[in-house]
C-alpha cells in the first residue's frame, strides 16, 4: 500500500503545512512590534499612520492568494460587524465615543508611546484588546489579550462575563491583567502587582466598608461640617461612646437600633428605647431609628446603589443607573415595644426576609420584594416626587462618604503603588445602602465593599450581569500594554543589575502627573487649594488624560458623579478635601483611643471600688462571724482565755540593753553635733532665711 496516497498522510502534511504557516505568521507579527518599539526607542517620532501597520506597511513576503482571501474575509467580518475597532479605542476621548462610527478601512488602534517627554503616536491594528459591546457575541478565546482572575470570587457570573467580554481566564500565578476578589486581599499582593495589573479593591476602603470605622469619619466630618454632613443617623460607638449615648436617651424619646460593629446581612441587630439595658462592655453601634421611612404599598424598604471608583486620586466616582431596592415582607408600623422584635418589618435585608412566607418573587416591575431602581423611579414620578433632585442628594451622599475616608484611600494608594504609572492598580464596585425617609431623604446604612452578585432572581441577572459588563467596559485595563511594561521593567531591572552609571535614573511620572500645580493643590486640598477642574487638560496626552477619555466613553449606564459635571457643584466639595486631611484623621483616632482607654480606666476603677466594697462587706461579715464565734464559746473558756491574757501582761519587762552599743550611739550623737558645729550649718539655715524674708518684704 502507497502510504503518501493514504488518508492519514495527507491529513498529517496539513496540519505541518498549517502549524508551519502559523509560526511564520507569528514571527512575522513580532517582527512589526520589534520594529515599532525599535523606532519609538530610536526616538523617531512616527509617520502618521506610515508604520506599525501590517496592512499599509510592505509586506515581507509576497502574500500567498489563500492568505489574501483569509484577509479580505476577515475585513469584511469585521465591517459586517458593524462595530469598528477604532471605536474602542482607548485614545479617541470623548468626541468619538461609541457612536462615531468610523470606516471599516480606519479600524485601526491608535496610541501614544511617551519616551524622554515626547509623545509618539502609534497605530496598532493588532492590539485589538476590546470586547464587542454585546455580551452575548462570544469572542474567540485565540483574539483575546487581557487575561482576568476570578478563582479568588465566588460569583461564577464574573468569569462568564469576562470571558464574553473577550478576556481569558487566568490562574492567580500568571500574568493576570485583573484579579477580581470578593475579600481584601493583603499588602503583599499590592505590593507585587506589576504595573499593568489592576486589582478590584483599594487600599483602605475598610475606612466606609466597616460600620464602626464607617461611623468614626462620618462622625468626624459631622463635627467639622455639622451642616453638612447630616447624612447618617446619629451614631454612637459603644462602649466608647456608652456615656454621650446614655445622655441622648436621657433628653430624647427614640427608638434606637444596635447592631454589631462588624456585623452584616442583619445579623445580632435589635431595637429598643431603653439603652440601659446595653452592658457597659458590649461592643455596639447604636443608631437614631429612622422611624418614618419611606413606604412602597405600606412596606419599608432601602436602596442598593452600586458605586464604581476607578481612581481616588484624583477621585473619579461612576454610580450605577440600576440597582436594587430591597423591601421588608411585613406591613410597616412604627415601633413599639411589641413589634419591636418583628424583624421582617424594620429591616429590608434580603437574608433576613428570604426566610419570610411573605416573601414574593416577581418578574414584573410593580411587585416583589425586590425591584429595580428604575421601578422605583417610574413609581416616585407617579407620586409627583422629584426624581431627579432624590438622586442628585444620593449623588451627594455618596460623594461625601467616600470623601470621609479619602485622606486615608489616598495615602494607602501612593504607599502601595509608587509606580503604577500607566493605569489605575485599582477599581471597585461598592454597594451603597441607602433608607430614604418619608420626607424623600437619603441616608447612607452602610457601604459594602463586596456586594452580593448571586443571581437567585430575574431583577438580579437584569441588573448584575449588565453591571458587571459595563465594569469591565469602563476600567481602563486596555490602556496598558502588558508586553511594553513587561520589556520595560526587564530593561530596568537589567540595569539596576548592572550599575549602569552616568544617565541619572529615569523617574517615572505619576499617573497624575499630568496635572497642574493648582489642580494638585485644590485635589490635595492644599493651602492655596482653588476650585478648578480637576480634569487635565485636552491636549495632555499623559496616562491620566487617556484614562479619563477612556472612561467618558466607555460609560455604559454609570454616570459619572466626582467630579461632578456642574462647577459650582465641584467648588463645593473642594472643602471636603480641604478639610478631611491625615492629621485630623489621625488626631481623631487617637481621641477616639483616648476616649476609649479612658471609658476602660474608669470601669476597672468602678470595679475595683466595687470588689473592695465587697472585700469590705466579706471583711466585717468575717469579723462579726468570728465575734458571734466567740460568743459561742463556753463561758469556762472564755475565762480561761482572757486569764492567760491578763498574766502576759503582768509580766512583761523590758528587753536587754547593750552597753557597747549605748556607746556608740553616744560616740554617733557627738560626731553629728561637732559636724553641725563647724560646718557652721545652723547659721547658714537662718541667714539664708532671712534673706529670703527680706527679699520678700522688700517686693
Ligand atoms: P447589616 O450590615 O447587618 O445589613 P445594616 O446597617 O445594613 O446592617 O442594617 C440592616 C437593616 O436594618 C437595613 O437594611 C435597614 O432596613 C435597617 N436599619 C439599619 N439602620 C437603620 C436605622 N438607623 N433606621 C432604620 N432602619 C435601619
């Protein structure tokens, strides 16, 4: 049998012929990037769209009829598409967002290479790193660049989305572009994240993600602002605030609510009206109930609101146009000391009312006990409320919660990432909880830094999927070229390994450094802070510009809220930031210490005077029961015994006296005195006494 005529034989030189034809395809792609990089190094600033394009450049080999008919189909894939490459790209700005179509032919990535202060502009039609807008187009796995972690959230939604939006899925030990934990992940991570890494938490955001540290720096601002900051219920933290607490109960008629400083999901909160009932050890927060909220068919009820920041510095805050609003599943009546304990009325936690009989799934807008916020909305404008000034004062709230940890995020992310300089090292998603009062006010509960994204519902895919969708849209992940970074710090370490002296080391800019000094100041809140726009200029094409261009065009359905699009509106939190600095930070906490420390000296002292009272009360019980012990004793004995008394003192006598040492004590007593006696010490004691008298008569 011929084995080159044989099924098997073909079947095996095809796939070599293709395996060849894929090397050299490859081979041939690096050697445009090596020449790209060569030229950007050389510091030859590029010809407009000349270069870095395979399909304009000459072709290195003449182009086989198959490839060319691969290529035209491939063109005309992606014009058929619709959807321009270029329209994602991450440099056009604002103007030519998502709906600036361009012509198939100028599907081309642009991008700027900074080098030694000049800006190049480069074309990159292979780096094609954005996700086709609809979630359901699957991208093939082989086109995708950006590789995202998800094995550390337990949210398997994540991943799906991620892998639609055309990133791959990575393990924790590679390259990852972006890892997406559900917990705080520890310094060390931070530390080790390479410079085009983002991570889906910052630094110190447990500075509003926690309730009691939440309470501190609302707290803190409230006493800096007190007209401004009234967006939280009163709050104390106990036992350090057990006193101020007592003292409001005492002039006030409230209900108040007691939940566990670290708690969540509703867990251990209660209400009463008598704080007294509150040990002085236990560790609580104690809040104003808000005991008129605002009802939805007679259910209470609050709001989820879903926050994106992608930089705190400068802080940029997205809030998302859908949410949640989770309601209660019985009917609302304000409390009493009898409903008092009825949880599934006083509180909306979907963990809590879940286990309700009440509780009713509902695919419509007008029903269930969990709805969008757009149903929300519809229903507020059929009750003739203002819509839109509820959401600006929500807008508001937000603003300033995250403003009441900002000294602190900001510090966190400069002491973590010194060199992130290309893109944002972090972003989060926060879930606002928000209870809104009758009269429409928003008050913030609690930030969460992990929202729940389990899906168990309709309204739950239809807000979370899109959320997460538009996360990954708005993050400026793409603005980093992983394999540039990656050359670039090789170079350094290189260079660091070798000494190479002479050539002062190249400091990196900041990704802020594109800003101006008035801009930093009024941001840092500086002396000469001014409310200017925080937004660099048009034509500074540095890292932060392109994030900012990025992410305007990349809104999806956030809204951008800081900074705010209204200047009157920015020139009012530029005091926020003015005051909110580390020193007031730090003093509070260490007042808060102090003030606890002391609350702990004053109960140790309170329990020690009560053990001694005690000891006390034992001591004289002891000696009234030895006394009513000796009474008890038989009268025969009694006698005896205080004979025996009697006789010892009868015959006491004075005990030996030494007569050598009577003589020195005598010898010791004259030294003393002939010492007083030369050193002429008396008369010393009595002039300076009078003098002292004299000078004081005299004045
Ligand atoms: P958790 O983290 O345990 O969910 P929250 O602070 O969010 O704790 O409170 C749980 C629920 O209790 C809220 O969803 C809200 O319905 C209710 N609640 C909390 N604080 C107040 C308050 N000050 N006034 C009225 N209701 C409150």
């Amino acid at each position: 049998m011929n084995l080159k005529n044989s099924k098997f034989f073909k079947r095996i030189q095809e796939l070599r012929h293709f395996s060849k034809e894929k090397i050299r395809k490859d081979r041939e792609k690096r050697t445009h990037v090596v020449r790209a990089l060569d030229m950007a190094l050389n510091e030859q600033p590029c010809l407009d769209r000349e270069w870095f394009s395979p399909e304009q450049s000459p072709p290195l080999q003449p182009m086989s009829p198959r490839r060319r008919m691969k290529k035209t189909r491939c063109l005309k894939r992606r014009a058929a598409a619709g959807k321009q490459v270029g329209d994602n790209s991450p440099y056009y700005g604002p103007s030519s967002g998502e709906n600036s179509p361009m012509p198939a032919d100028e599907a081309k990535l642009q991008g700027f290479i900074q080098l030694n202060n000049k800006t190049y502009r480069v074309e990159c039609p292979t780096r094609v790193l954005n996700p086709p807008m609809n979630v359901d187009e699957e991208r093939p796995a082989s086109e995708t660049k950006s590789t995202i972690c998800v094995s550390n959230s337990r949210y398997a939604m994540i991943g799906k989305i991620s892998k639609t939006l055309g990133y791959k899925l990575v393990k924790e030990s590679k390259m990852w572009n972006i890892l997406w934990s559900d917990s705080f992940p520890g310094v060390e991570l931070f530390k080790n994240m390479k410079r085009f890494q983002q991570i889906n938490h910052f630094p110190g955001m447990i500075e509003i993600c926690r309730k009691d540290l939440l309470s501190r720096n609302l707290n803190r601002m409230l006493k800096i602002f007190p007209q401004d900051y009234k967006i939280f219920p009163k709050t104390w933290m106990l036992p350090a605030d057990y006193g101020d607490a007592m003292n409001y109960a005492l002039n006030h008629k409230r209900t108040f609510i007691l939940k566990p400083d670290s708690g969540a999901q509703g867990r251990g909160i209660w209400l009463t009206n008598d704080l007294k009932t509150i040990g002085p050890h236990e560790r609580l927060i104690c809040q104003t109930y808000i005991n008129r909220p605002l009802l939805i068919d007679g259910y209470k009820f609050d709001l989820r609101v879903y926050t994106l920041i992608t930089s705190v510095d400068p802080l940029r805050i997205f809030v998302y146009n859908e949410g949640l609003a989770r309601f209660a599943t019985n009917k609302y009546v304000e409390p009493t000391p009898g409903n008092a304990n009825d949880l599934y009325m006083h509180l909306t936690n979907y963990s809590v009312n879940k286990r309700n009989s009440h509780y009713e799934l509902c695919d419509n807008d007008d029903c269930g006990s969990k709805r969008k916020l757009s149903a929300i909305n519809t229903w507020m404008r059929r009750h003739n409320y203002d819509v839109e000034e509820f959401w600006s004062n929500v807008d508001d709230v937000i603003i300033k919660t995250v403003l009441s940890a900002w000294p602190v995020l900001k510090h966190n992310y400069h002491a973590c990432f010194p060199g992130h300089d290309k893109i944002q090292a972090c972003f989060e998603i926060l879930g606002f909880d928000i209870l809104v009062d009758w009269k429409l006010k928003p008050y913030i509960l609690e930030v969460n830094h992990s929202p729940s994204f389990h899906t168990n519902e309709q309204v739950d895919r239809e807000v979370k999927r899109p959320l997460i969708r538009d996360t990954l849209n708005l993050v400026s992940t793409v603005l980093a070229d992983k394999r540039q970074i990656l050359k670039e710090d090789r170079k350094r370490v290189k260079q660091r390994l070798l000494k190479i002296r002479g050539d002062p080391p190249v400091q990196r800019p900041r990704l802020g450094g594109g800003t101006s000094k008035p801009k930093i100041d009024a941001q840092k809140g500086g002396p000469d802070a001014q409310p200017v726009d925080v937004e660099p200029e048009a034509e500074d094409h540095g890292p932060l510009a392109q994030q900012i261009a990025w992410e305007e065009s990349h809104l999806g359905n956030f809204r951008k809220i800081m900074p705010p699009p209204d200047l009157s509106k920015l020139d009012y939190y530029t005091r926020f930031y003015a005051q909110s600095n580390q020193v007031s930070i730090f003093a509070e906490t260490a007042a808060s210490k102090k003030r606890e420390d002391l609350a702990r000296k004053m109960r140790i002292q309170i329990e020690e005077k009560k053990a001694k009272q005690q000891q006390m009360l034992n001591g004289n019980a002891k000696r009234d029961a030895r006394k009513r012990h000796t009474v008890l004793l038989p009268r025969a004995v009694r006698e005896r015994n205080r004979m025996n008394l009697f006789r010892l003192r009868e015959n006491w006598s004075p005990g030996f006296i030494s007569d050598a040492e009577e003589r020195l004590r005598h010898t010791w007593l004259h030294m003393r005195a002939e010492a007083i006696r030369t050193l002429k010490i008396t008369e010393n004691i009595l002039v300076r006494r009078s003098t002292a008298i004299s000078t004081k008569l005299d004045s």
